[in-house]
C-alpha cells in the first residue's frame, strides 16, 4: 500500500487529502492512469499532468518514476512566489 496525497486543487476535485492505494503500476504514470479509471473526478483531476508536479517520499520527481520503495506519493500544482 502506499499513501497517495493530494494538494491544493488536486485535492479539492478529487475530496480528499489523502488515500491508502494498492497498486499493481510500476511507474507513478502507470499509478494515475489506474486512478483516472476508478471514477470521473480522479479523470477530471488528472487531465492536465502538464499542471502538476509529483513527489515520492517527499522528493520531487518525473511520472515516469519507478514506484519502487515508494511509502509516498503526493500531488500538487507548481508553487508560484510573490
């Protein structure tokens, strides 16, 4: 199992902050297209990849990253300073 977090708007269209996720996925990109089949506010979620960063045991990283001895993934929008 892994725990999967999501942020910010990410987690507002999905409703939660965060879920336990079993996988079969060996990739994080493989992880969300299992996600956007379960039901359409993880589709609506995940439409724009281009608008969202990944990390894996808090670091930050590609969806093509391997999930291998991954405890954590997390969701958000690129941070924006002022």
């Amino acid at each position: 199992m892994i725990k999967v977090l999501y942020f910010a708007w990410v987690r507002e269209r999905i409703g939660v902050s965060y879920e336990m996720v079993e996988t079969e996925s060996e990739t994080i990109i493989g992880l969300v297209d299992e996600l956007r089949q379960r039901e359409p506010r993880y589709e609506i979620a995940f439409a724009d990849l281009s608008a969202l960063k990944v990390a894996v045991n808090q670091e930050l990283c590609d969806f093509d990253t391997k999930l291998s001895g991954a405890s954590e993934i997390a969701f958000f929008p690129p941070m924006t300073g002022g």
